[in-house]
C-alpha cells in the first residue's frame, strides 16, 4: 500500500523529471475480455483528457465501454479537489456503489484524479468505504493496468499513490471524445502555490513536455483528420521554463500554428507569465483562436496578495488591454472567487469595479472553498455565508448582463462555427465561433466536423443561434 503525504506532495526540487514511454505486458491485454466498464469524469479540461487515456487503456485491455453505471462490471471515478462541491459528489457516487456491490458483489470499483492525492481522502475511504477495490492518482495512470490486475485478484483495497514531483509519460494512448477537437497536454503541475489552490500537492511540479514530441502529436491529429487542438496545462503559459531552453509558450504556440492545424486554442493562463511576445504571436496568427482565459480570482490588490497571485489590480488591467488592443475580436473569460477569508465590503467592490472596466464575456464566479492543507484553509474567515451568497448572486447578475451584451454585438454578423456535435435542439448541430461563442446551427448531420459560414439570427446569454450562410 502507497498512500499521499501532504508534506511530500509539497516539495520542489531541481531534480531532472523522468521521461519514458507508455507499456503494457501482453498478459494483460486480454484481462477484460467479456467485460465492460464506467468512467465518471470530475473537474478541469486535463481531467476530461486523463480519462480519454484511461478509457484508450481499459480497451487495450479487452474492456468495452459501457454507459450505464448500474451494469458495468468497472466503475471508475476521475476525481476533482479543487472544490468542496466537486468532493461532496464524489462522495454521493461512492455511496450508490456501495449499495451496487451489495447487489453485485463482483464489480470492480475505484478511484483516481486528484482526490486519490490527497491524504485526507484517502484515509477516509480506507475507514470508511473499504469495499472499493483500488485507488491511484496522477501521477500512475500509466500504471494503472498493473494496479487494476492486482486489484482484481485481493479482497483487499489496492492502494498507489505516488506523492512526488513527477515524470512525464509519453506514447499514451487515448480514447478521444470528439473526432473533431482534441486536448494536447504541454506540461502537467504547477509551482505558483496560490494559498487556496490544492493543485500544486495534488499534480506535482511543473514539468513540460518536450516542443518536438507536442509537435508531433499536434501533426498526427492533423493528419487524422482532427480541425482543433487545445493545449493544456495547469498554467500553460509557463511551459518551458523547467526545460532552461530559450523557448517559452509563445514560440511554442507560433510553432504548432505552423503545423496548419486549422484552430489552436489554450488553457490555462495565469496573468503572471502572460507575455507582451505572446500577445503578439496570437495576434498574428489566423488560426490561433481569439480567446483568452484570463483568471481575475478578485479585484483587490489586498486579496490577491493573501491570495498569492502575485500580480495587481493595476497590472491585471494593464494585461486585459494590451490583450484587447493586440488581437483583433477576442473574447476573454476569467475566474472569480468571492468570499476568501478576510474579504471586505471594499475589497468586494473592487472585484466589481475590475468587471465593469473589462466586461467580461463570461465568468466562472465561485464561493471560497476551504481545501485542507492549503495556506487558506488556515486563515481566519469570519464573514457570514449569507453575505458571502449575496455577493455571488451581485456578481453573477453583472457577469450575466456583459456576457449578454458580448453576444449581442454578433446579432446579424456572419461567423465561422466548427461544427462538432448534435444539439439538443431539435433537427441542429453545434459548435463553437473562433471567439469560443456556443452557437446552434440548424444544418444536417453530414455537416458535421465542417467549419462553415454561420449567419447569427438570435443571442441568448450563454448561447447563440444560427443558419449556415
């Protein structure tokens, strides 16, 4: 049994990260013959694409997907810690398993993600859920076939989970979701250590991938027929610093435009790393996306400095306009946290005051999470829930009325949509303009994975809706 250690998990050194490639012995390639499975994903972009590797793995092994959680013969669940939301439904899901394996003793259940990582969880599944069969964490997948077999063979729960800086795996398969867009990793863990943010012990240091073995695979999806990539990374515009090259992310992103991959999109920035040469790079290049995630967390200098986001009020705002003057039509989104310990009625109003100078095109607002074994979760935090919802729902109702009035602004103009799936609206497919708008088209199923001409005829908040040109 290998469970997380915080105190581990928190260490940075300068030892080289080991790269290696993605094996499996040939005996367990038949070990799921006859069976299927369930993956239930959690969280961020990089978790969506960590599951896109489980599942590739699962089928090497014989395995077939299965939709139903109530049938299949494993269930996994890809865990998210950013969050006490995201934690309390993991724990929700764990309990209809339970009562699963009352009824079918024989399915196989575990948990991965970074959930797995923290040490706190762990100990409490091991007190208190003990039927589940194994748990790993970020930094193994690669090993999962190996952990999977042992776990199918004990009665007791097979435990692996490394609390380490990291490596980086190449080769990985993956079992992608869409046949028209794909998630490219960069780089995985961070070192900035904001005080609320659990990342950092759960993902390890920051690491880059190698530039040629990224281009390589940004070719190769090309090649499959794939019209957009997303590179990611907990802080994607750090990539390359730990490699002590003279080549950062805006090289990086001007090299995989060269590939000609039609769409190239990136998440997520942090204001600190956000270089006047990046900005000129996206600006330049026609298939680099105008959209930016620009996380804010809060307008108050006095916050962000408990925060550790080591930049300003000031020089957040001075980044948003270059950005804005730089790059023709882009739309930038951000990230807000409201109710961190010690926020004011003053430091909220400056929140505030930083929304209504950017207009956003849209936010992800959210209450303060206290997450063990961060900086945060110590300090003291004093303001009632009630004025903590209050100023959520202030928030949201101006976050909401710029987003509407981003969107009006396309009422009526042609725009070019990647047509990547069917909507939910009746006789539609949907997609996504270069500026990230969600749009409904009404347009045939033989349309899709095409990026067409799309005339905007009605906008809503959150979503658009139009007819091919």
């Amino acid at each position: 049994m290998l469970k997380p250690h915080l105190e581990q998990a928190r260490k940075r050194t300068r030892s080289l990260v080991k790269i290696e490639d993605f094996k499996m012995r040939d005996e367990l390639k038949t070990l799921g013959i006859g069976k299927t499975y369930f993956v239930k994903t959690y969280g961020c972009q990089m978790n969506v694409h960590d599951s896109e590797n489980i599942k590739a793995i699962l089928e090497m092994m014989g395995f077939r997907e299965n939709e139903d959680m109530m049938s299949a013969d494993l269930i996994l669940l890809n865990t998210c810690a950013i969050r006490e939301n995201a934690h309390n439904k993991v724990f929700g899901m764990i309990g209809r398993i339970k009562h699963l394996k009352e009824e079918r003793p024989n399915v196989i259940a575990g948990i991965c993600g970074c959930m797995a990582q923290e040490e706190v969880v762990v100990n409490e599944i091991l007190d208190k859920f003990s039927f589940l069969n194994f748990i790993f964490g970020t930094h193994n997948i690669h090993e999962f076939p190996e952990i999977l077999a042992e776990a199918m063979h004990k009665n007791s729960t097979e435990v692996k989970v490394y609390s380490f800086e990291g490596n980086i795996i190449e080769k990985m398969p993956a079992k992608r979701d869409n046949k028209y867009k794909a998630f490219v990793n960069i780089m995985y863990g961070c070192d900035k250590f904001c005080t609320y943010c659990i990342v950092p012990y759960t993902r390890g240091k920051q690491r880059s991938r190698r530039f040629e073995d990224i281009i390589e695979e940004v070719k190769s999806l090309k090649e499959n027929g794939y019209k957009e990539v997303t590179l990611l990374g907990q802080n994607v515009n750090a990539y390359g610093k730990d490699l002590n090259l003279e080549f950062d992310m805006s090289d990086l992103l001007e090299s995989v435009a060269k590939t000609g991959i039609e769409r190239i999109r990136f998440v997520t920035s942090h204001p600190w790393d956000f270089t006047d040469k990046m900005i000129d790079v996206i600006g330049k290049y026609p298939n680099i996306m105008p959209y930016i995630h620009l996380p804010l967390q809060s307008g108050s200098d006095r916050i962000l400095k408990l925060m550790g986001r080591r930049y300003t009020k000031e020089s957040y705002l001075e980044l948003f306009n270059k950005i804005k003057k730089t790059i023709p039509n882009v739309s930038i989104t951000t990230d807000i946290i409201v109710g961190f310990p010690g926020e004011s009625e003053e430091d909220f109003l400056s929140t505030l005051d930083v929304v209504n100078k950017c207009k956003y095109d849209s936010a992800f607002t959210f209450i303060f999470s206290p997450r063990e074994g961060t900086p945060a979760a110590k300090m003291k935090d004093d303001t009632p829930l009630e004025v903590k919802e209050k100023r959520l729902y202030e928030l949201n109702d101006l976050v909401n009325k710029y987003a509407l009035e981003a969107n009006k602004k396309y009422l009526n103009k042609t725009v070019k949509v990647l047509l990547d799936e069917v909507s939910d609206k009746e006789g539609c497919l949907a997609g996504y303009t270069e500026s990230m708008k969600l749009v409904n088209v009404k347009a045939p199923k033989e349309m899709l994975g095409q990026i067409v001409d799309v005339k905007i005829v009605d906008v809503r908040t959150w979503s658009m809706n139009g007819e091919i040109a």
